[in-house]
C-alpha cells in the first residue's frame, strides 16, 4: 500500500518534471516579488534574483537526474555530461 503512495511522488515524465518546475518558478517569482517589496532597491533585486536563479539550477537537476534514470532502465550507459 506505501508503495502506491510513494509512486504518486515520482517524477517518471518530462511532462511531470516540467510542470513541477513550473510551479516552482511561480513560487520563485512571487517569493521574489515580496522581497522586492520588504528590501526596495538594489537588495530586493539580488534575492529576486538567487529565487529565480535556485528554479533554474533545480530544473536543470530534475531534468538530469529524469534522463539518467531513464538510461538506467533502458540498460544503457550513463549519459555523458554536456561540455565536459
């Protein structure tokens, strides 16, 4: 019975992942939007700044981590890091 639960919280699609990160860069920019509020200026900017720039670092995470599972299960090598 867990193990249908857990299922539920499984990122399998990129479908899935973009939606996730899609709601994380709504949470991203109205969180960046109160600082913009609280810290006027400059301050306000830069941690506008790190909350979308933490949605961008995340996404390209799940989106790794999604393709090497899924190399994973199709008996494949890893893929190779891009640029490396």
């Amino acid at each position: 019975m867990l193990g249908k639960i857990a299922r539920l919280f499984l990122i399998k699609t990129r479908f899935e992942a973009f939606a996730i990160i899609y709601a994380l860069a709504l949470g991203a920019v109205e969180r960046g939007h109160v600082y913009l509020t609280q810290y006027p200026g400059f301050g306000g900017k830069l941690l506008f700044l790190a909350c979308t720039g933490a949605v961008f670092m995340a996404g390209a995470k799940i989106l790794d981590a999604l393709r090497y599972e899924h190399a994973q299960r199709n008996g494949s090598a890893a893929p190779a890091a891009a640029g490396g």
